[in-house]
C-alpha cells in the first residue's frame, strides 16, 4: 500500500500491526474475513493509501461476544487504547501513541451478517506476509458501487473515495458481481444504476472529491485525478447501463 505522506507512515504501522495480530489468532482469522480499502490497497486492487480495517463477520451471533472479547484483548496487549466502540455491532475507534499534530486513530469496522452471495478467496498479503481470507475482487466491487450511494442514504454523507474507488477498478477492467447489487438494493441493475447516475452528477462535487482523496494519493497523482475522476466514473456507468439495456433476450 502506497504511503503518499511520511507523515502516515505511523498509522500504516499501526495498521499492520494490528492485522496480523488478528490474523495470528486462529479463532479470530476464521471469524473476520479482510475487506474494503485497506484490503485491496494491499492486494494491488488499488493504489491509494487507506487508514481503516474492514472485516465481514462470518462466524455464528453466538461467537460474536468471543470475537469482541479478543478482539479487546489484542488491542490492549498492542497499547491501543478504546476510544469509543459501538454498542450495536463490533465498531471500533482506536487510539495510538502520538504527537500532539498527529493522526493517532484507528477505526476497526465489522460488518454483519455478509451479504449472500459475497464471495471470498485465500489471498497472501505479502506486507504482513499472511495469508488471508478476503473478499473477491467482483465482490469488493460491486459493494463499493452500493457504498456510493448507500452512505448518502443512511447518513448524509459522500466518500470521495468511493468515487476513485469504482474508477480505479471500471478503468482497470475488474468485473463486479451483479448479484450482490441486486441483493442489497432489490432492484433491477439498470434500475440501480439510473438511480447512480443521477446521484454522482447532482450530490458529488469537485470539493467532495478534494477534500477526501487529496491525502489519499501522491500529489502528482492526485492533480491528475480529480477533474477527471467524476466525468469518467459516469461514463463508465452509462456504457454499463447501455450494455445491460441493448442486450438482446435470449430466444
């Protein structure tokens, strides 16, 4: 995973670390299964910085309280501290031992149940040297193009980085599964992404974009990048949606 800033270098440390502390616990590796930024930056998916965890929970509700505990456990045999935590779901705000004028929080998030069909794959992470469950490619994918629009549905709010997200992977020619679009929006994929379409050209605007991404990348990238980002992601859509929508029914 690319570090645009020596001034992340700590966080990624943290980060890694705290990965393969889970991932050395046999019980816990079978429980999270790795996704999101952090995961595909470190897979080669993606070639930007990410600063969280993100896991799927895989193991029965009655496991969920073991996985708390020793998820807790590690964090306290590292020295993270528990800045917040959510009551509801295995949500974590972690903090590290920083200066004053530095990033010092962590953010594990757990989500559950997975989606139906998530589909995952063992995956050796070369920078921890592990191997890992982790979601697909396809997978990662197509819940990220729900994630653009979803965040604005649930909190009013917009990830830049979900944007440069589905670029990075339309533009690298990574195929996303449908099924988990039509899973998680029980609508029709043209349909879904009608409703995207009008999402990024009226909600996501160039501040947007700059704001969450310019610390995301190398400079020089990142200049490149922003003002092409929303014109392209949305041409990337409308030729999907052109394809699903002159594709001629079987006879």
């Amino acid at each position: 995973m690319i570090l645009p800033n020596p001034k992340n270098a700590k966080h990624k440390a943290w980060l890694y670390r705290l990965l393969s502390a889970i991932y050395d616990d046999s019980f816990l590796a079978g429980a999270l299964y790795f996704k999101g930024g952090t995961c595909a930056a470190m897979r080669g998916f993606l070639d930007r910085f990410s600063v969280d965890l993100d896991f799927d929970y895989v193991k029965p509700p009655k496991d969920l309280e073991k996985t708390q505990k020793r998820l807790e456990t590690i964090f306290k045999n590292l020295g993270l501290g528990i800045k917040d935590k959510s009551q509801k779901v295995p949500q974590y705000f972690l903090k590290y031992p920083a200066k004053a004028n530095e990033r010092n929080t962590l953010k594990v998030d757990v989500a559950m149940p997975p989606q139906k069909f998530n589909q995952y794959e063992p995956a050796r992470l070369t920078e921890i040297d592990r191997i890992v469950r982790c979601q697909t490619i396809g997978t990662m994918f197509a819940n990220k193009l729900v994630a653009l629009i979803e965040r604005w549905e649930r909190n009013n709010s917009i990830a830049g980085r979900d944007l440069y997200d589905a670029h990075y992977f339309f533009i690298n020619g990574f195929r996303y599964d449908e099924k988990i679009i039509i899973e998680r929006r029980r609508q029709t994929l043209p349909t879904f992404l009608k409703q995207l379409i009008k999402f990024v050209e009226k909600e996501i605007t160039q501040t947007v974009i700059d704001q969450d991404i310019n610390a995301l990348l190398p400079p020089d990238k990142f200049q490149k990048i922003r003002k092409v980002l929303k014109p392209e992601v949305l041409m990337f859509l409308n030729d999907e949606l052109k394809r699903l929508t002159s594709a001629k029914p079987p006879k």
